[in-house]
C-alpha cells in the first residue's frame, strides 16, 4: 500500500488531536471549558485552541501551547508515542510494533513496576526539540525513545546498547518542540520522581533565534539565571545537559539569522558556556556542538531540527553519560 505523504500524516495526526480535545474538554470540565495545569478556560462551541493560550512557532507553524501539552501527553497515554507519526499495526520498523514491556510513561503516569517490585530505572527528557524532535522524521522518534529502547532495524550499531539492555527502564518525556529557558518550570509540574533517575536537558536554541543571538550580555544573563533556578529546584540528579550545535557547520556563509555571523557566534558560544557551567555543577555535558560539526546536512531537517538520523547522533552524545551514571 502506498504509505501516506508526511502532509497527510499531519492531518491525520490534527484530526485525532481533535477528537482527544473533545474527550479531554468533556471529561475534565464537564464540556464548559480547557482545563490545562489545573485551571480552566473559557471554550467557545467548535474552538479548536483557546485564544487566550493560543501560539504558533517551530517548523510548519503548528499550534504550540499549554493545551497542545496536555493533549499530547494524553496521547501518549493511549498511544504510549507523542504526536509525530501515529503508529500503524503492520509497520514492524515502529515503535508501536516492538516489545513495549517496559513502556514509554507520561508525565502523568506511576513508576511502572518490574517483576521483582523493583521500580525502573526512569530517565527524564525537559527542553526543546532537540529532545522532541520526532515531529520532524517518518518514524516520529525521539533521542529519549531511543536511549531507553533502540529501533535495531533502523540503527543495528547500537543493538544491544540501549537502557533496557541494562535493566528494566522507563522514559518520561515532557520536553517540547519550541520551548526556551522560561518554559522549563511548566514541564516540571507535577514531577514526583522515585527510584534511581536521571534527566536529559537541551535548550537555547530557541532563546537564541527569538532575542539572545543579537543580545547585548543582559539577556544572556538572564537566561543564565532562569536555567539555574530551575536546576536547582529539580529534584532530580544527574543532569545531563546537551548544548546548542550550530547547523553551518561553521561556514558564516551559510548563516540564514540576520545576524552579524561575529555576533551571532559570539552568543551563541556564550550561552554554551553558560550550558557547560549548569552542567559542570548539576551532572555533565553532552557536547552536541562539537559532534554535529562532524556531522552534514543529513543530520538536520527544515534547517535545524535533528532529522531520524539526527535524533540517533542526539542519542550517541547522551548515551556514554547515562551507561555510565
């Protein structure tokens, strides 16, 4: 059969985000409103997005919001996958068709429980799309999903070297395609980690491309501020923090910001400093800018989101910390 274009996908992914809409407005609020980190908003017959929490950022300019959060965890509830490529019954190379013993867990959901009552290890992922990146490949794979459990079809040189080759392991994806420092707190929420944990964290880049690349230090300060903030307040340790790569791959003629290329990588390696210090005090680096130097244009999709084999390379940096954690 003729596998659908990824426009199609979309769509079809949109339409079943609205039904779940439907279900979560009726069954939270008793069909009067949103009820989204425990408060409720008004809703209008036929709204697809509130207004009053409504944003469009990220490639193919799809809605982005608190709302979108909640509903795409729901989704992972029922479909233990975010909203990237819904998973089909014959496709063995998909996730939804592998030995899902040790599922993937959503913010909202208790620490699975092992044969021996042991709960799992449980691996933690907050930031950007960096870390939820599957919107942007066929196979709707993250580097987390990855890390806990390999697809060995698609990526055989890591057979055999996930998490779950170590132990009974769950992942606990909470971060988001677009967000920047000050959207950290809000995938925290509801966190209540038990057992041996660690957390993933790549952000930045989006801080970068909406102010900081132009920033004239105070920015850059801030920012510094907030991520400390939140580390800090994490209960959770290690910390592997990711910094920002750089998709010229050094090459100032292929800057496509509008910023001064000086300028632009005068920042950029300042927020990476600032990466590399939180991590320095909360866990390690993982050194995506040097990797992804290494890299080529394959590894990127729509310019800067990882692409599959991105997201596997995301995977490669992150996974010596964690076999050894």
């Amino acid at each position: 059969m003729r596998r659908p274009s990824p426009a199609r996908r979309r769509w079809s992914c949109w339409l079943l985000l609205s039904r779940a809409e439907q279900g979560l407005a009726a069954t939270a609020t008793g069909g009067v409103g949103w009820r989204v980190g425990g408060s409720t908003m008004a809703r209008s017959p036929g709204d697809r997005f509130p207004a009053s929490v409504a944003c469009r950022y990220g490639s193919g300019n799809r809605p982005r919001t608190r709302l979108h959060e909640a509903l795409a965890g729901a989704l992972r509830a029922r479909t233990g996958r975010g909203m990237g490529r819904m998973p089909t019954p014959n496709d063995p190379g998909d996730l939804a068709s592998m030995d899902r013993t040790r599922p993937v867990a959503t913010p909202t959901s208790p620490p699975a429980a092992t044969g021996d009552g042991a709960a799992p290890f449980t691996l933690y992922t907050f930031g950007d799309s960096i870390l939820d990146c599957g919107w942007y490949n066929e196979a709707g794979l993250n580097p987390g999903q990855l890390l806990v459990r390999n697809d060995d079809r698609r990526f055989p040189e890591f057979q055999g070297r996930d998490l779950s080759a170590l132990g009974p392991t769950r992942l606990d994806h909470r971060a988001v395609d677009g967000a920047t420092v000050d959207d950290l707190p809000r995938q925290a929420r509801g966190l209540a980690p038990t057992g041996r944990v660690a957390a993933l964290l790549t952000v930045g880049g989006n801080d970068l491309l909406r102010a900081l690349l132009a920033d004239d230090e105070s920015g850059i300060d801030a920012f510094a501020e907030a991520l400390d903030a939140f580390l800090r307040g994490l209960p959770i340790r290690p910390v592997f923090v990711g910094n920002v790569y750089d998709p010229t791959f050094g090459d100032d003629a292929a800057n496509f910001t509008g910023v001064a290329p000086a300028v632009a990588r005068e920042n950029h390696w300042r927020i990476n400093a600032v990466l590399a210090e939180a991590a320095r005090r909360y866990g390690a680096l993982a050194d995506l800018h040097a990797h992804f130097l290494g890299g080529d244009p394959s590894w990127y999709a729509s310019t800067i989101e990882p692409s599959l084999r991105g997201a596997s390379e995301v995977r490669r940096c992150f996974l010596p910390l964690l076999r050894g954690a």
